[in-house]
C-alpha cells in the first residue's frame, strides 16, 4: 500500500507542499473549463486528477486526511513533553515552579532530564487519536456543511462553516483523547503516583474507575473546542488574508521559501489566539485531574480568574510552535499520499454574476 503512496509523490510535480506551477511552454493552449462540483475553494469537490490517490470528498479522502491529523497532532505533541510537563506543573503548584525557567530546573534536579519526558506515551497515543478525529471529521463536516447550505452560502459565510466544522470534528476528538489525558496528567503531575501509563492505568481504574479517565471531559470540551475553533478558522483566514494584502505577488509566484514564511506565520499567529481562548480551561482540567473527587466548578472556585492564567507564557510558545507544525505536516502528508489539496476560496461565479 505504501509503495503505491511513495510512486504517487515521485511522479507528482508538487513533490514539495509549496513547490510553484511551471507551464509547459510546447503545450497547446486551451480555454479554462469551471471545476465540476465545485463548491467553494476552502470546500471544493474538484475532479481528481492524475496525481491524486483519491477523489476529493470520497471515503478515502477523508481517511488519508485523518492519517495526517494522526502524525501532525502525535508527533509534535509527542516532541512538547518537556514544555507541557513544567506548563502543568506550573498550573497546579505555582508556588513550588514560579516560572518557566524556574520550572526545568526545579524538575531536572529532582527527577534528572529523563523526568522532562515524563508522560510521554499516553501524550503520543492520546493526541494521534485526538489528530485522527479532529483533521478528518473536519475535512467530513467542511465538505457536508458546505453541501448543506449551498455553493454561494458557503463563500460568503466561510468563516462560520469554519468554525462549525471545526467545533464538530473537536467534540469527538475529545472524547477519544480525554483518557490519555487524565493519565498523562496524573503522571506528571502527582509526585510518586506512577512512572509510567501502565502503571497509572490500574491505579485510576482502582482508586477512581472508568469515571477517572473522563470526569475532565467536560472542562477539556471548553478547553479544546475553542482551541480547535480559533486554530482552523484563524488559519484559513490568516493565509487568504496573508497573500491578499501582505504577501506582493500572488501565491503561485512566490518561492518554495516565500510560502513556507507565510505557512508558519498564520499557524503561529493562530496558535496564540488558540492558547489564549482556551488557556482557563486548561488549567482547570491540570488542576481538576490532580485533585481526586473534586469538580470543574470547584477547582474554578478554588483558583480564582488570576490562577486560571497561571503557565500562559509557556502555553503560548508551545501552543503557536505547535500550531505552525501540524498545519505544515499535514499539508506534508497531502503532498506525499497525492491527497487533493483545493485552492484558497474564490467567488463563485453565480454571486459574481449577481454582484454585477
């Protein structure tokens, strides 16, 4: 299966994600013919061409998407442990990590650097799972949304159907993450509890039950749901926005290094408004997952509207970092498994011939 993936990138001529088009100059010229079943561009249902493993919008594309949600998601969160570890242990024990810096050294010289990947695997198993639902029931909602509401609908009211895929695709991506999570937490955040998730697994099951891997569910919906709200629709705004009035030349002129500047600058520039929006949640699911037999409510109560800001700074650089790379690998992934990659949105024609 894989061979065939690999054949699929060598033979295509966008073998980079951000490589530019060049025309054959020997070809016949020939007038441009409308897409068939193009919905809009952020939506678009284009005919698969030679270089596509798939057609767009059949169940084949969205399982390849997911598996691009799977190795964005799992691997860069995978590669934030030592940040997200000190990021929790500031939320749940101010006093002791006063701040970042602070935060590392204090870890180091208590646990070695191997304490620094404490959590790893439940954070690599937990986030492929959560990168499977949230990239490919995005793309699943987008394209449904768009045929529900309709072409012209789709283009003027882009921005919503962004968000409403978005916060979709999220309520059932928490859902297969939030067991993970808890884990993850417990172990990085409760001093001699467990080592390892094998370990932290029985312990929850014994002191807590099943309700121990999803009494944070809740508070991580208000947490993620936002997030992943503001982290697409920001995005795909940020980048139509980007070329249209910062970048000086349109998209297919610019170089492979141009377009790469412009990729990591939307997903940066998401990933701070993302780790804003939903930082108080945040803390609450590191203190609430600390703290046996307490509630959402009670931990909110308990820390206040200043201690649901505690670890922002940290947040901040890993969330933007994070963003800027899992927008980058998944279009990465598109390239290499030949998945159809529609342009930015454009104005149908039927709304263009109204508008004149």
């Amino acid at each position: 299966m894989f061979s065939s993936f690999f054949e699929t990138a060598r033979n295509s001529p966008f073998r980079s994600p951000l490589t530019a088009v060049r025309c054959d100059a020997a070809a016949p010229l020939v007038d441009p013919q409308p897409v068939e079943g193009r919905q809009i561009a952020a939506a678009a249902a284009p005919v698969a061409n030679q270089q596509d493993s798939c057609e767009f919008g059949s169940s084949k594309y969205f399982a390849l998407c997911g598996i691009g949600g799977i190795l964005s998601c799992g691997t860069t969160h995978t590669f934030v442990v030592p940040l997200d570890l000190v990021k929790c242990r500031l939320q749940v024990d101010q006093a002791k990590y006063k701040n970042l810096v602070h935060g590392f050294k204090v870890t180091v010289a208590e646990e070695g650097a191997r304490g620094l990947a404490k959590g790893w695997f439940p954070t690599l198993l937990g986030y492929s799972a959560q990168g499977l639902c949230k990239f490919g029931l995005y793309e699943v909602f987008k394209v449904k949304y768009a045929d529900i509401i309709g072409e012209e609908n789709a283009y003027l009211y882009r921005t919503s159907l962004y968000l409403a895929a978005s916060a979709s695709a999220e309520f059932f991506a928490d859902i297969a993450l939030s067991p993970f999570e808890a884990a993850k937490v417990k172990i990085q955040t409760i001093p001699g509890f467990a080592n390892n998730f094998r370990e932290a697994v029985p312990k929850m099951l014994k002191e807590e039950g099943v309700n121990a891997f999803y009494k944070g569910l809740v508070p991580l919906w208000m947490r993620q749901i936002p997030y992943t709200m503001m982290k697409f629709a920001c995005f795909e705004r940020t980048v139509e926005l980007l070329y249209k009035y910062v970048v000086p030349k349109p998209r297919a002129d610019c170089t492979k290094g141009e377009q790469l500047i412009v990729t990591f600058a939307a997903g940066y520039i998401a990933g701070v408004f993302c780790a804003v929006v939903s930082h108080p949640a945040d803390v609450v699911v590191s203190k609430l997952n600390q703290a046996k037999g307490a509630s959402a409510i009670s931990v909110a109560k308990s820390l206040g509207f200043s201690g649901m800001w505690n670890g922002l700074t940290p947040r901040i650089i890993m969330i933007g970092t994070l963003t800027a790379l899992q927008w980058f690998i998944y279009d990465g992934v598109k390239v290499a498994l030949g998945i159809p990659r529609p342009p930015p949105p454009e104005m149908p024609a039927s709304l263009k011939a109204k508008q004149a």
